[in-house]
C-alpha cells in the first residue's frame, strides 16, 4: 500500500517535505485444490481377514481320517496281512489293495464315498458332498491338505471366510456332480475338486480385477501352469481328473461373481474431504465387471441346475462322448485305465457258501464248507481286494 505526501499528520522536517511511506504486500493466492493429487497419494485400504476356516476345515479332513481309519479296522476285518501293523487298530489295508495308505473301499463307502449308483437309485444326494471330506489315503490327505492350506489362507486372508467357504464347497459339490456324470464304475474320495475350485477363482479373480494387477501377464502365467500341470496329473490312474475340471469350472466361475473388488479411485475418492473442485463421483466397478458378474452367475446356476437333473435321471455322459474318459486317465504300457470295482455276493445254505465275484471280466463262483464269519471277511478280502 502508498501512502501520499501530507496525506496526514505524520512525523517530519515540515509540511511538503513529509517522508513517503511506502508498503508492500503481495497478495496471497487462493489454494489450489489438485483432486487427483490427494488420490494418487492415498493408499487404497483393503480388509485384511484372520484366517481361521482353512486351518479347520484342514483339521477337519484329518479327523474324520482317523475316524474313517477307526472304522476300517484292517487287522479285524482283514486277513492280516496290514499295512503298518504297529499302528493296531489304525493300520492300512494292504499295498496291493490301498497303495495310497488308507482304508478298503467297503470302509470309504460306508463312510459317505461318491458312489453313482447310491446317488441316483438310492437317493442318497448327501454323498456328493460327504465325499468331499474323505481321502483314500494318507498320502491322499496330506497331498490335499498341504495344498489347501497354500492356496486357501492365503485367498481367506484377502476375501474373507464367507466367500472361501462358499467357493470351497460349491466348487467341490461342482467337483462332485461331474465325477458322477462320468465316472460310473468306482467310487470317487477326496477334497481335490473344491482346491481346484480354489485355484479357478484365483484365476477369475486375476481377471476380473485386472486393472489392480501391476504383474499382470506374469500372475496370469503362473497359475495357467498350475492349472496345467495339475490337470496333467490327473490323467493318472486313480485320480479322478473330472471331479478336478469340474471343480475348476465351478471355482472359475464363482470367482466373477464373488471376488470382485471396487476399483481404486471409488475407494480413493471416499478418503478425499469434498469441495468446490472435487472430482467426478467414481464408479465403484468398472463395466465389464458387471459383465462378467451377470454371464457367470447365469452359467452357475443353469450349469448346475441341468448336471443335477441329468444326474437323477441316469444319465451318462460317456454315452454321448466316447473320448471323455481320456481326460481321466490314459492308458500306457504301464497302466490301464479300468478301474471298475469287483463286486462279491455270497448266498450261504447251510454250511456251504456260495460266493460270486463280478467286475473286470470276472464271474466266479467258490463253495466252502463249514462257512463261519470269519471265513466268509477273509474270503472277501481276498477276492474283492
């Protein structure tokens, strides 16, 4: 600000000759208000889970092992001949039988094993779920259990128990539904349909939120090699590579529909105060989230709604595509790939047993005389095993 000469009373020599007083101020400027540059600097929040419902469900397929072990009671129903002795009670049906270390099939079934013939004529739809808690074996459960706690901690700590458990045992019921549909000879075990429901959703997830992603193509990579090698496995004989495409299918799917994430700058822009210059409202999901989202959620549930009608009304779907089974097993010089169960009847009059084996091409009758219960476990051990 200038003040003139004379313009007041101020001190001085004497008229006309007062001091000029000269100030200066620099106007101060408005703040700037940058939008973006409060977003870019906020760090987006994501909840992070304690994970709890793996670790149980881990400790859960562990114990109804020991349960199905107790159950089985090789040395009691078995002519001797266990494996691991020592362990009394709890030891192995033989190698030749069980190589995986586990219990006899009779034992599985009992427990809850998938079988398509109780599942469609006995309706007992229950198995298509209770076979997802048992193993085969030891080695089986540790395979499965390992995995799962590798793969699904780490997906609870990022989503919740909520949507774990929900992929877990829908992409195993999934599993389920597609062994049945076309393996209709042997009995099917095992948790690896819902773990290949988890690794399906992670690679959903991937998509889905690609605009998250720094390591995009390098992410997508890897789990594509996982899927593959896994599914390569599975053309081994004894495992069941449809209930692992099936549960892959299911877990994909789901993925889309309950692992989507909010985009960052919806996220951002609720941490940001309002004002005159505040930047557009942010869409909370991009557009082809919501794409993704509709057309799995429609393929979930026609998918599952027609499997489950052509399962309870018989059908097979080997009937309708005579290279299915390849993607089972393959046969080789090493292996074959027919894994159909012997069946053992046995018709006792008087003392005299009439026992019938049917299954790979076997149909034989034996006569014994003097049959008592413990002829007859060891008689079937012998010929079912």
């Amino acid at each position: 600000m200038m003040k003139p000469a004379g313009a007041g009373a101020g001190p001085g020599p004497g008229p006309g000759t007062g001091a000029v007083e000269v100030r200066v101020e620099r106007p101060q400027r408005p703040p700037v208000h940058h939008p973006n540059t409060a977003r870019l600097r906020a760090r987006p929040y994501y909840r992070r889970w304690t994970p709890w419902l793996v670790p149980a469900a881990s400790i859960a397929c562990v114990a109804v092992f020991l349960v199905t072990m107790f159950v089985n009671d090789c040395p009691n129903r078995s002519a001797g001949n266990c494996t691991a002795g020592f362990l009394g009670r709890f030891a192995f049906q033989p190698l030749k039988e069980n190589p995986l270390l586990g219990p006899s099939s009779t034992t599985l079934l009992k427990m809850g094993a998938l079988d398509v013939s109780k599942v469609v004529q006995g309706r007992q739809g229950w198995r298509l779920i209770t076979c997802i808690w048992l193993h085969a074996g030891v080695v089986h459960l540790l395979i499965n259990v390992l995995c799962l706690l590798f793969i699904g901690i780490r997906l609870e700590q990022e989503f919740g128990f909520v949507r774990i458990g929900l992929v877990y045992l829908i992409s195993g019921f999934g599993g389920s539904l597609m062994s049945a549909l076309f393996i209709r000879a042997s009995i099917s075990v095992g948790a690896s349909g819902a773990l290949f429901g988890l690794i399906g959703s992670m690679l959903s997830e991937l998509i889905t939120n690609w605009s998250l992603y720094a390591n995009k193509v390098a992410a997508l990579l890897t789990l594509v090699l996982v899927i593959v090698v896994n599914l390569a496995l599975g053309i081994l004989p004894r495992v069941d590579n449809f209930a692992h495409i099936g549960g892959l299918i299911s877990g994909f799917l789901l993925g889309f529909v309950v692992f989507i994430r909010p985009q960052f700058a919806w996220i951002n822009q609720r941490r940001v105060a309002p004002g005159p210059h505040a930047a557009p409202a942010e869409r909370k999901h991009k557009t082809y989230q919501y794409i993704l989202w509709i057309v799995a959620a429609i393929l979930l549930i026609v998918g599952f709604t027609v499997a489950i009608v052509l399962l309870f009304r018989g059908y097979n779907a080997n009937d309708h595509c005579s290279w299915c089974h390849y993607l089972s097993c393959v046969p080789t010089k090493k292996w074959k790939c027919n894994s159909s169960p012997t069946t053992c009847t046995a018709m006792l009059q008087g003392n005299t047993l009439n026992f019938t084996c049917e299954g790979k091409g076997i149909h034989r009758s034996y006569i014994v005389a003097e049959a008592t219960q413990d002829k007859i476990d060891q008689l079937c051990n012998q010929l079912c095993s």
